[in-house]
C-alpha cells in the first residue's frame, strides 16, 4: 500500500465531507416530505412516496460512494 501524500489525505477528506453532507441533506428532505404526506394522505401513500423519492435520490448508492471515498487510494 501506497503512502498517499497530504494534499491527497486532505482531498479525500473533502470529498467525503461533501458527498456526506448531501446524504444527511436528501435524507432530512425525504424525512420532512414522509411526515407531511403522511399528515394529509395516510400512511401506505407516504412509504409508497418515501419508497418512490429513496429511489430517485439512490441514497445506497450515495452512500457508497462516500464510504469509497473515505477509503479512496490515490
């Protein structure tokens, strides 16, 4: 295993606090959209909704790719 340098240790770090950032912001706004529907529309509808949105944003995948880049190799 490669030594990586600290310009890259420190490029790593970035890209994992960003793409983190984005996970935490697109869940919240799963989450805040999951208790308004399920105020007006019942519950089945909001986890259909929640289902629907989870797959749009492809949070897994968003996740994945911050564990990657948290063990990225340069």
């Amino acid at each position: 295993m490669r030594k990586e340098t600290q310009t890259q240790y420190i490029t790593k770090k970035l890209i994992y606090k960003q793409l983190r950032k984005k996970l935490i912001y697109a869940k919240q706004a799963i989450d805040q959209n999951y208790r308004e529907t399920k105020q007006f529309y019942g519950e089945h509808d909001a986890k259909r909704i929640k289902n629907e949105l989870i797959m749009l944003f492809d949070l897994t995948r968003l996740r994945q790719a911050a564990i990657n880049a948290r063990y990225m190799q340069f």
